[in-house]
C-alpha cells in the first residue's frame, strides 16, 4: 500500500505560538517548543515527530498567521 | 526519506495566500480573524478578482486588515462600511465590493446601515465576524453577547432582563427580500474553513452577478477577551455559541 508522507515548513519568526495546529494535527506530529523562543518571544511550533506527518494540511488551514506551508508525497 | 525529498512544488498541499503579505499581523495569537483573512485572499485569488476587489475595512480589531492583504481598501467610519460599500459599488459597478465587520461594527452602531443596505439589496458582499464581544477594546458587553456571560462591562453576567438577550443580525437580515445569501459558518477545524471558504466565494460570485446582498457570518471567538486559551476558547464557542448561533445557510437563493 502506497503511504504518503507529509512535512511541514514553519515560518518561525511568524508563529505566535497559539497552540491551534498543534490541537488540530490528528497523528501528534507537532507542538511547541518548550524554551525556545522567537524574536517576539513566542514559543514557537515545531516538529517534534516528523516521521508521522502524513501531510493533510489540517494545521495549514486552522494557523490564523499563515506561518505554515505543507507538503506532501505518497512513497512506495 | 528526509524533509528535502518532500520539499518541492508538486508536493505542494497549502501555503498562505498570496494576497496576504508579509506584515506582522496585530492580532492577538489564535484569533480567528487571521483565518478569515486568509480564505478572502485565498477566494479573490480563486476567482482572480484581485485588480477588481475592493473592502471595505471597519472600526474594530480588523481596523488594520488594508495593511495585510494586497487589494484596494477603503476605511469607514465606525458602523457605516454597508453604506460606503452602497456607494463604491454604485460608481464602480464592475468592482466586487465586501464589507468585514465585527459586532461591535454590524451588530451595534452600523445596525441601522446594515439593515437598510440589505434592504435596498445592493450587490455587496458583507463578511460578519461574530465574536460576541468588543475585542479590541477591552472585552465590553457586545449586542451579540450570550445571556450570563461575563465581560468587562457585565461582570455578573448579562442579565437578559436589563441588558437583551444576544442579537441574531442573520435572523433578522434573513428575512429581508433584498438578500440573497444568509449563512453562518466558522472557522475552527479544516472542515469548517473550507465550508467557509465555499460560502464566502459564493458570496463574493453573487455580489459580481447582482443578486443582492450576501452575508456570512462567521462565529468566532476572542480568546484575550474572553480569557481563555485559544484551543480552549474553540471548545467553549462550539460548547456554548453554537447552541445560539447555530451554523448553516438560513437562506440561499
């Protein structure tokens, strides 16, 4: 069975850290950095599991900030 | 299999618009004003309308959305964006014209506009974001506010006795022969925003037919106002907003 698998580009300096992809991501693959922190002081989102990312653009659609861009690719 | 394999424009699923630019948004984090930004820009796009949109921006949080989207904007005074849209589409007949108003905007001090332009049936676009709140200044009581809830200036709650109870604009807008869309949708899953995106695109492709006034509401939320988290604010509008603002198209003709 072909699987597809996803990544997600994040435009860090953009995020405001509002938790809302992270909800909304079905397999867990996003969350937030613990300390780390951008230029405006927002703990922003990263990929913590990048394996399980299958690329349904869920986080894209709810991100208010448009900081997120995904892609996806079926594999063999 | 590592991100550079994935990474390229045919494996492309969602990027932000191209109509939004790069600016900071002002918006506090998890407001659901950005997403309803981005599916305007994404609807113009669609329907290739950007040399030929004009907003009209209101008075309320949204004060600031000409800064982010590259279309044409006009400012109006505090309530009055249905009549400065009544005007700029009159001139400019071939121009797809919306208005993107809060409760603040449409609910209390452009009421009277709102409902006479919807009246008339002219052919804009109105956006509604229905927060239930003033957001920008403060967290005051809005028209659209729920029975019991606390705000700044109800801080035992509405009392619907003395204060009303929560204003439903589309009920009444609904009724009016002039509209021909009157929907109410939101924007808190990826479901609900691709609805949403159908519904505005419908609205904006009725405004560039002439078949009379579209308006969609979106209930939102105001997680500053309402002190909450954003996620948990998505949970209490679904919990508690709904139930009074139930989503669907009241009418669609």
């Amino acid at each position: 069975m072909a699987k597809v698998k996803g990544y997600v580009e994040i435009n860090t300096g953009r995020c405001k850290g509002c938790n809302l992809c992270v909800v909304s991501c079905p397999t867990d693959t996003l969350d937030l950095q613990p300390r780390e922190v951008n230029d405006r002081g927002y703990h922003y989102v990263y990929m913590k599991n990048p394996d399980d990312c299958i690329g349904c653009a869920n986080c894209g659609f709810v991100c208010p900030d448009g900081c997120l861009t995904v892609y996806r690719k079926k594999v063999l | 299999m590592n991100a550079s394999d994935i990474v390229s424009p045919e494996n492309l699923v969602y990027a932000k618009p191209e109509l939004m630019n790069d600016n900071h948004m002002h918006y506090c984090p998890g407001c659901s004003h950005g997403v309803v930004h981005k599916v305007i820009a994404e609807v113009i796009k669609e329907l290739g309308l950007q040399e030929k949109t004009i907003g009209i921006a209101p008075v309320g949080c949204a004060v600031f959305a000409y800064k982010y989207l590259d279309i044409d904007w006009q400012e109006a005074a505090h309530g009055r964006a249905p009549a400065l849209a009544t005007a700029v589409k009159r001139l400019l007949p071939d121009r797809m014209v919306f208005t993107y108003q809060g409760d603040g905007d449409l609910a209390a001090i452009g009421t009277a506009e709102t409902i006479h332009a919807a009246n008339r049936g002219e052919n804009i676009a109105i956006v509604f974001i229905n927060n239930g709140i003033y957001g920008m200044t403060g967290g005051q009581m809005a028209p659209t506010t729920l029975s019991n809830m606390v705000t700044s200036t109800s801080p035992d709650g509405r009392n619907v006795e003395t204060m009303g109870g929560p204003l439903k604009m589309l009920d009444m807008l609904a009724l009016l022969d002039g509209v021909c869309l009157a929907t109410r949708v939101s924007v808190h899953t990826a479901a609900a925003v691709k609805k949403t995106r159908r519904m505005i695109k419908l609205a904006f492709e009725n405004s560039m037919a002439g078949k009379g006034t579209s308006i969609v509401e979106v209930v939102s939320t105001c997680n500053a106002g309402w002190k909450m988290t954003p996620a948990a604010a998505n949970d209490w509008m679904v919990e508690n907003m709904f139930p009074v603002f139930p989503i669907g198209d009241l009418k669609n003709i």
